[in-house]
C-alpha cells in the first residue's frame, strides 16, 4: 500500500469536535498540512481527498448515543432545535457517525474549565449527565462523556482538565459515583507545571473504559514545588521533566514531584489531596489525632457571599463605628494574606446588615 494510501486510512479513524468555528478551521488546516508531510506531497495544487473528520459542534449534546434526548430542547412542552447555524450537526456529525457512543479506541481531550451560563444549555447537560451536581463546571460531564466514548473494554482514555472537581462540593459525585465505574490508571497532578495557555491548576487522568476490582491499585504523581519562573521551553520546565521521568516510577521522589501506587480505595472518597512530599501522611496524622472538626467552631463554613463592591462595603473598624455607632451591625473580613502563624492581623471590617447569622 502506498504511503498516501496509508496516510488517508489512518486519517479517516481520527475524528474531532469544538464549538468554536475558527479552531475547527485550524485544526483541519494543521491536520491537513501534517498528512501533506507524512505522504510525501508538497503542493496544495496537487490532488488531495484526505479525509478531514473535524467538525463543529458541542460534544457533550450531539453525536450517536450521547446522553438523553438528541437535538432538542423542550421549553414548556414546545421542542426548539438546539443547533448553532455553525454547528456540523446534521451533515456531518451525524452522517460521519462523529461522537458514536462506545466506538473508539483512545479518546484524549481538554476540556473547558467553565460554567455554562446559558440557563437551558447548562439544564440540559446535567439532565443528561448523572455526576453534575451543584455549581458544576463542564470539566464534570467532559469526564463521563470521554470514558463513554471509549470502547468497553479496550478503550483507552486521556484527558488534562481542571482539578477543581477535586475540592470543591460539585465534584463529590464523579469522584464518589461515576469513576469506581470505570479503570482510572493514572492521577497526574500537573498544577506545578508550566502549560501554555492553561491559567487554571489542572490535572491529568489517564483509564479505560472497563470495570476494575477494588484492590486494584492507581499510580499517582504527586505535586511538590511548582515551577520557579515561566520556562522558556514548557516541555523542559522542571516540574514538567520530573513528571515524565518519573511517571513510570513508582516510589521515586524529586524536588518537584513524588509517584506512588495506592489502593483504588484511596481515591474513592472526595476530597482528593494530590500534594506529595508527606503531605498525604501528614494530613491523616492530625485528623486521626484531632479532639474537634473546624465546623463545631463555626457557624457557617464555605462561599457565603461577595460583597463586589469593595470601596463601599469594606472599612477600617473606627471608620463603621463613626458612622453607624452600633458594632452589631459590623463584621470582621479576614483575607488571607493576613492570616500567618495560626493569628488574624489586623485589617479591615465588612458591612453586615444581617445581624441574625
């Protein structure tokens, strides 16, 4: 079989989905340019019929087999096809058989780390995807979307997202419910490392779509020190080299990262901590050796409000107390920078209307 042949054959089991419009265009001219190389041809003027299986579309509502009902929004009983005119769906997607639930052998995919704003958009999703919970990012249903695409069995998936699910509340059920479903290999902590374009902390998860016992055993790198400075090379930047060097090392331990086999079971219940080092020990040692939990000192834990006008509602103490005269009516703000040695400095007071709470 000729080079060209063989190039076009791989190319037709590689397909891709965004919604945005201009990165489907680069990623088709990329892939194309790419092929071009790999064949041997070095003029656009020459004939070319690789096929270019990208299209445009959200992945987390189209495609054969996703999640729920296809195409359609119901609003009070009337049903409003819910495709953007520069989607792909109906003759691409679908004809292409793009996205078919269950049919490809490695899924690898970056997520986006947002909320969905649009009310009947974000709705939709989380009818269709059980770990959506709460506040949730996209990062949540992405998670449970490419495990689905993967071949049971066999199927093997990759993805870098945001490791927020990992704290926060709206995490809890995909790490508690959906991933013991499913072979999560690899927990890579990659909050350290410098990615280009990636602001937000994010973490790598590597499984397969496949059922696992639960003494069965998950390899995790664990962050220690990020970066120092931007490298002027991301795949030499330290905290970078020390996770692939070490990654197929279990109980090594660097400056920057620390690897070791644990137990499913570890990784069963939220939180997830990834800090190496002896953080994870640590940790155990003063919760097992704690005589009271933080929240029997406190009235309310977690977000409860925002004042998102600073210069209004945040003074010194003497300043409040001029002008209203009753303390009842005013708050300590603790921000974290004055927090240091176990002891709040001194700082600035919040207007609190609410004297109940």
């Amino acid at each position: 079989m000729r080079t060209y042949e063989l190039v076009a054959k791989v190319l037709s089991s590689v397909h891709g989905v965004d919604k945005n419009p201009f990165a489907v265009v680069i990623a088709r001219f990329r892939l194309m340019l790419a092929a071009m190389r790999a064949a041997g041809v070095d003029r656009l003027t020459q004939r070319l019929d690789f096929p270019i299986n990208i299209a445009v579309g959200d992945s987390l509502l189209h495609g054969k087999g996703a999640p729920g009902r296809q195409g359609e929004f119901d609003f009070g009983g009337e049903a409003t096809a819910w495709t953007y005119r520069i989607e792909d769906v109906n003759d691409y997607i679908k004809s292409c058989h793009i996205l078919e639930f269950g049919t490809y052998h490695v899924v690898v995919a970056n997520p986006p780390y947002i909320t969905v704003k649009d009310k009947a958009e974000n709705e939709s999703i989380r009818a269709r995807y059980e770990s959506c919970s709460g506040k949730y990012a996209l990062s949540v249903p992405f998670a449970e979307r490419i495990f689905g695409l993967a071949v049971l069995g066999t199927g093997y998936t990759g993805q870098i997202t945001s490791n927020s699910f990992m704290k926060r509340e709206f995490g809890k059920k995909l790490i508690e419910q959906f991933f013991p479903k499913v072979d999560l290999t690899h927990i890579i902590d990659t909050s350290g490392a410098y990615i280009p374009g990636h602001g937000t902390p994010t973490v790598i998860l590597i499984g397969r779509r496949r059922f696992t016992r639960s003494d069965s055993t998950v390899r995790a790198v664990l962050g220690i020190r990020g970066e120092p400075a931007q490298p002027e090379d991301p795949a030499r930047g330290s905290a970078w080299r020390a996770i692939v060097q070490q990654v197929d090392k279990p109980g090594s331990e660097s400056e920057w990262v620390s690897v070791d086999d644990f137990v499913r079971g570890h990784f069963a219940e939220h939180p997830w901590s990834l800090s190496g080092g002896g953080a994870a020990d640590l940790s155990e040692i003063l919760s097992r050796n704690s005589t009271a939990e933080l929240q029997s000192h406190s009235s309310r834990l977690g977000v409860f409000g925002m004042t998102n006008a600073d210069d209004v509602m945040i003074a010194p103490f003497n300043a409040w107390n001029r002008r209203i005269g009753d303390d009842r009516w005013i708050r300590r703000l603790a921000v974290g920078d004055e927090i240091r040695d176990w002891k709040i400095s001194d700082g600035e007071y919040v207007f609190f209307p609410l004297r109940s709470l």
